[in-house]
C-alpha cells in the first residue's frame, strides 16, 4: 500500500493531466451509454427512462423493415469505401515524399503547410465548397467564360461522394500523416546506408526498405478505419447535403439525427445507432483476426 502511495506521490501531475481526458471518456462515453436502454422502450421524455414502457425489439423489427434503413446503411457503406480507395493511401504517400526531402527547413515548411486546412472548422471548409460550386460560384463562373452552362454540383447526388471525399482529402491529409511520418522516424538509418553502398535508388530504398516498415502501422490504421465502415462525418455531410441528393448524400448518422431529433422518435433512432455500433464492432474484431494470420498486426 505504501508503494502505491509513493508511486501516485511521484506522479500526481501525470495523473492531474490524465484526469480531465478520464472524467471526458466517463461522461461522454461510457456515462452516456446509459441512453440505450431507449431502444428498448417507448421513450417519453416526460415520463423519463425507468417509467417509459418497455417495448422489447419492437424497434429493432422496424428498422430492419424499413426500406430508408437499408439505403442509409449502402449510402455509409459506399462512402467509407471512396475513403479506403481514393483517400486511405494519400497520407501514407505523403508522408514518404515529406521523408525524402533532404533540407529540413524545406521539410518543416511544406509540413507546415500541409497541417493549415486541418486547423479550419469543418463549418468555413464546407462553406467554402458550397460558395465555389454554387450556381455563381467560382467553378460555374469558369465554365461560363468557356462557353458553357452552369451545372449544380451541389443538387446532383452523382456529385455528392466526389465533392466529400475532396474535402476530406484537403482538410484531413496534412494531420493523418503525422502517424506515418512518426512511424519512419524509427527505421533505423543504418539500413539505408546499406543500401547506399549496394547501390540502390531512391525508389528502391522506398520500396524494399521504407513500405516494408510501414507496414505494421498501415495495418493498425486499416483497421481501424474498417471498424467506422458505418459511421462517417456527421457534421461534414450535414452541411454539404440537402433533401435533393439523400438518395446518396443521407448516411446513417444523418437518419438518426432525423428520426430521433428532427422528428421526436428518439427509441427508433437510438436502435439504429446501436445496431451500426454492434456491426462496427464484428468488423473490426474480424478485420484484427485476419490481420493477425496475414501480417501479424493486431490491436489486441
């Protein structure tokens, strides 16, 4: 006991540091999920969660029988694979070509740079979207001078998946390749002086030396971006769609903030964003154990 003591004494500013992030994931969090016992029963904010009738899966049933629910879950799904093919790869990539570059000051520049779009709310970056493909936007305003019609990108659900996947791209790659570049700050340069004297060019040197070792952290991070295959921005999609594009734009945590919010059915929306978690949570435990037989990889 008198270890423990002693131990806490020597690290109570560590421990005053860890207590606001502890007390934010036990609210938050975990105190929160105390809310999903409105899945099961007719919720009444003015009866309150104990006194509200218990329903069982009578929400559960509804939402497998409603056909909005499917298209929600398609439209997420779609979504996340855009990320996964088009964006997943560009941190990595930008990573090894800010790990080439030999002038530091050159590095830490273009680093700098790379980092700014992150820092802007997602509130000024899809307003900035929507003003420049507007009607008079900046795009439309090209296309004109070039003898062509106004198109309205932001009414045209085919337009919807590329327009968000751009924002992403621009705002989030920048911060996403910290973790890379972390990771091949750890290869050990005594390989590539290896390699110097075997002759080898800068490709090569990345391929046989700087991907093999990204690897394991590359894993890590599929993974983990296969566990939110059903959750996507919130906010983001929010701001950039309209009831004229649902039929690509609304994902799953659109519906519920609809359904449960917008419209008042706060039992229904709560068993749709318990089901996805649930479905997120046998993916990323099948995605750890397929991990671990390939590569080797887990999270656990």
């Amino acid at each position: 006991m008198n270890m423990v003591i002693k131990r806490v004494k020597r690290s109570k500013y560590l421990l005053l540091m860890f207590l606001l992030p502890a007390l934010y994931f036990a609210i938050f969090k975990y105190g929160s999920m105390f809310g999903l016992m409105m899945a099961f029963k007719e919720y009444n904010p003015m009866l309150g969660m104990w006194k509200s009738p218990f329903t069982g899966f009578t929400y559960f049933r509804e939402m497998f029988s409603d056909r909005w629910f499917y298209r929600v879950v398609v439209n997420t799904v779609i979504l996340n694979l855009y990320l996964l093919v088009f964006y997943f790869w560009l941190p990595v990539i930008l990573a090894i070509l800010i790990n080439e570059v030999r002038r530091k000051r050159f590095k830490k520049l273009i680093q700098s740079i790379s980092y700014i779009p992150y820092f802007l709310s997602t509130v000024v970056v899809a307003g900035m979207v929507t003003n420049i493909l507007s009607s008079g936007g900046l795009v439309n305003q090209l296309l004109e001078r070039f003898g062509q019609e106004p198109f309205m990108f932001m009414l045209e659900p085919g337009w919807f998946r590329w327009i968000y996947l751009f924002t992403v791209a621009w705002q989030n790659t920048g911060w996403d390749c910290i973790i890379f570049l972390a990771a091949l700050t750890g290869i050990d340069e005594q390989l590539y002086e290896v390699a110097d004297l075997e002759g080898a060019g800068r490709l090569q040197k990345i391929r046989y030396i700087t991907l093999p070792s990204l690897i394991p952290i590359i894993s890590i991070v599929f993974m983990l971006r296969i566990g939110q295959m059903l959750s996507v921005g919130f906010e983001r999609v929010l701001l950039l769609y309209n009831p004229s594009i649902y039929e690509t734009a609304d994902v799953i945590q659109t519906y519920v903030y609809r359904r449960a919010i917008v419209q008042g059915d706060f039992s229904y929306g709560t068993a749709v964003d318990l089901a996805s978690g649930v479905l997120a949570f046998v993916l990323i435990v099948i995605t750890n154990k397929i991990s671990g037989k390939l590569e080797g990889s887990t999270l656990w």
